[in-house]
C-alpha cells in the first residue's frame, strides 16, 4: 500500500441501541476511529448506481471501496462518514490476511 494515496480522512462509526423514554429502541452512532483512506472507483460504477426501493421511494445506490490500513475490530455492521456523505459497510477484505491493509465495500445512499 502506498501511503501518499491516503489522502482523505475518515471517520468509522459503530452502532450501538439505546431506548427512547417511550421505551423503543433507537440506534445511536458513536465514533470507532479516524483514519486516512483512499477512495477506489469500482470499475463500471462511474456515476452509475443500482435503485431500490425503500417505503414508498426510490434509493440509488452508488457502490465504492475505501482503502485503510489495518484496523483491528472493524466490521460490516459499523459505517463510514466522509465530510457530510455516509457509506454503509458491505464487506471488509485484510487481503492476504497479512494486517497491512483493509477494503470496504460500501454503498452511499442517495436519495
């Protein structure tokens, strides 16, 4: 990995669920880490994304990787924020299983 494309800072969040007065349980985001990433175009993704359908309205969906370094405890149950952007973790890969680096898969809801 080469550490001069790690250019952009990210902060990776964990959910954790607290209960409202009325006692529902409501999803509070906490930070896990900041970190220098490097964001990946996903070839074909350029400007296109999948739309779903979420309610009653149309979501699209734009797919990316985001390169880190090793960060021990990350999971795909956790998610990114990038300037006032939020991407959803997909999938995580520790190529070679080596602890050097990390990619996410994660999808950026666009409404």
């Amino acid at each position: 990995m080469r550490p001069g494309m790690l250019r952009k800072k990210i902060t990776i969040q964990q959910v954790s669920e607290e209960q409202t007065t009325d006692g529902f349980p409501t999803p509070t985001w906490s930070t896990f880490a900041t970190v220098c990433a490097e964001f990946v175009i996903m070839k074909g993704s350029v400007g296109v994304g999948d739309e779903t359908i979420q309610g009653d309205r149309p979501i699209a969906e734009t797919n990316q990787q985001i390169r880190i370094r090793y960060l021990s405890g990350l999971t795909p149950k956790m998610r990114v924020v990038f300037e006032s952007r939020i991407f959803n973790i997909r999938s995580i890969v520790n190529p070679g299983e080596q602890n050097i680096e990390m990619i996410m898969r994660v999808s950026e809801e666009v409404s």
